[in-house]
C-alpha cells in the first residue's frame, strides 16, 4: 500500500493517508506546524505527499519544498493544490503570503530557468503534469482547453491575459528527482 | 467623552483619541512595539481605528485578537487598507499582505470552521469599497457599494480592470 501523507489536511483528510497539520481540531494524525522546524518523518518515507491550499501560507517555501523532497522517496509525488494570483480568492485569506503563478516553482526543476539550473536550492524535481484552472466563464469560451494543452499559449495567457481572463486554481504534480 | 484608540497613528492622529507607534516620529501618546500585546486593559474603548496598517503587520488575526480583549463589548473597529489592485498596494515594500474585501469574512461568515485562526468575535456592520476617480464618475463605487453579490462579482471578473482604491470596514465587538 501507498504511503501518503495529507499535509495541511484540515477536517477532510485523504482517504489512506497519514494526516498533519497545526490545528488540532482537524483530522490529523501529527500535529505539527511547518514553519518551526522540518516534518518530524525519515528521509524517504512516503510514496505521495499531498498539500492542498497550504503552499501559499508557509514562511519559506523554497525550506518547504526540500522538506516535502527530503521525506519523499525518489520517483515519488509532490501533488500541491494553489490559487493562481489572479484569482480573488488570492487574496481573500489574510493569512496568504504569497500569491503564486505557473512558473512559481521553476527553481526546483532541472534546467528550469531557461535551459539552465537554478541556485536557490539543490533539491530537484520535475513537472510531471500541471492542470490550470480558469473561472467558471473563460472554461465556457474554451481557454481554459487552451491554458493546459499548449505550452505557448499558456505563457502567453501568463503574460498578456490572464489579469482579464482570470486563473482559478493550479494543479501541480511533481516527481522528485534523488 | 468616548475613548478612542489610534493604532499606528503616525502624524496625522485622529482628533480626540490615544494614539500608539512604534515610531517617535508621529504624534504618539505611547510607544511601544504593539505588534504583540496592547498596553492596555481589557474593554477600556469604545473606538479602535487601524488605518492603513493592518497589511504591514505579521499576523493580522493576533493582532484583531489583542484589539478584540482591549475594546468594549459593542465597541466599533475602523479598519483601512489598500485593495490588492491599487498600486498603493504595492508601492511600500512593508507591505506583507494584499487584501480584498473579503479579507475578513472569517470573523463573521463561517466562524466555527475557523475559530482556531481567529477565535476574536466581531461582526461585519459596514465594508466599502473606494475606486479610482475614472470608474466612481462611472458610477462603478456606488453599484459595488450596493450589494454583496456585485462586489463579489466585481472582485472575480472586473476588479483588475475596474481596479479598486481602499477597503473600509467597520467592526462591531463581539463579547
């Protein structure tokens, strides 16, 4: 069996997984809060880990995300849920600190900067599948079709349009690289 | 007389109040660094006033939780700050948090879910929303003004075009 840990997993745990968060009236198996010190877990622990609306509340996301890669096993998943930073709802909890967009975990990639590596961190993974969410009103026109299935137009929505035809939610999966 | 308290006064203090600073510079009665505890007891005002600070502090909600123990049951909380699409928003690198006007929903809309993460009590009395000159001439401010669902609609589809000014709320102490 799979061993998948929900981090930040709120009232509604993932079915078969190991619960974290900070509040203790949640479904939580581990109680614990992620911007004071690393996951309390071995290198290599788990299969999957799950992070749904939580990225964009950390203090370091960058510290986050090698910790998610330190317990994760190689070949294993990183799947975050997060607001796009032209969605509203971005900018509807007070305790969002950072309002994210498509590229925002370039750094993390194999030659994620234009053919090259970044030196933030040593810690890789790659993109494995990335689905964009669009409001309710630019699905219906198609562009949400086109955001996710081509590369160009998805950067060209980033840079020209997407403060008109609004984002939603971004969708990411990540496989680590060991 | 009521008692009023200025949170973040710096030099324009509003008439008749207590006013507190982290900075000398200003008109400050009392100096201190209130990020974390107000110097003051519990329920002793009836007025507490936030202007344009709330999106400089580290933690919003501790921060309502302190003005929640220091204001009277009933008291009045006036809370400003730039909406996320005004370039005020973006213009003081202090700035930590861009906010909508929906920022504070959770003090009275769903307040079981998240008691953990604001377990201060207030009720939303009053929120407007200022535009720029452009769209209020168009008439955009007092149609947003009127009803929930145009400000919501307003927040999700137009607000980066018909970009917003300041949000204002008014809060009523809940003990």
């Amino acid at each position: 069996m799979p061993r998948i840990l929900d981090v930040g997993c709120g009232p509604t745990k993932y079915p078969g997984s190991i619960g974290l968060d900070m509040n203790p009236s949640t479904a939580a198996d581990v109680l614990c809060n992620l911007d004071r010190g690393g996951l309390p877990f071995r290198d290599n622990t788990f299969d999957e880990i799950r992070g749904e609306h939580i990225i964009e509340h950390v203090a370091d996301i960058i510290a986050t995300m090698e910790e998610f890669h330190r317990v994760t096993k190689p070949g294993g998943t990183i799947w975050l849920v997060t607001p796009h930073y032209t969605d509203f709802s971005s900018f509807r909890d007070p305790t969002h600190r950072w309002h994210l967009n498509t590229y925002s975990f370039l750094y993390f990639y194999p030659g994620g900067m234009h053919g090259r590596d970044m030196w933030y961190t040593k810690v890789r993974m790659r993109e494995a599948k990335l689905n964009v969410k669009l409001l309710k009103l630019w699905r219906a026109f198609g562009f949400e079709f086109l955001v996710n299935h081509s590369r160009m137009f998805r950067q060209f929505w980033e840079h020209y349009l997407s403060f008109i035809i609004r984002g939603k939610l971004m969708e990411f999966t990540f496989e680590v690289i060991k | 007389m009521p008692r009023i308290l200025d949170i973040g006064c710096g030099r324009k203090k509003y008439p008749g109040s207590i006013g507190i600073d982290m900075s000398a510079a200003g008109q400050a009665d009392v100096l201190c660094d209130w990020e974390k505890t107000l110097p003051f007891a519990e329920s002793s005002f009836d007025q507490v006033r936030l202007i344009h600070i709330i999106e400089e502090v580290d933690n919003i909600f501790r921060v309502l939780a302190e003005v929640h123990r220091v204001a009277k049951p009933g008291a009045r909380v006036t809370i400003i700050t730039p909406h996320y699409t005004d370039h005020a928003s973006y213009c003081s690198p202090a700035h930590r948090w861009h906010l909508s006007s929906f920022s504070l929903w959770f003090f009275s809309d769903d307040p079981q879910e998240y008691d953990y993460y604001a377990p201060a009590n207030f009720r939303e009395r009053r929120v407007h929303v200022e535009l720029l000159r452009l769209w209020r001439a168009f008439g955009f401010q007092f149609l947003i003004n009127r009803a929930r669902w145009i400000r919501r609609f307003w927040e999700y589809y137009l607000s980066f075009v018909i970009r917003g000014k300041t949000v204002e709320w008014e809060l009523e102490v809940v003990k």
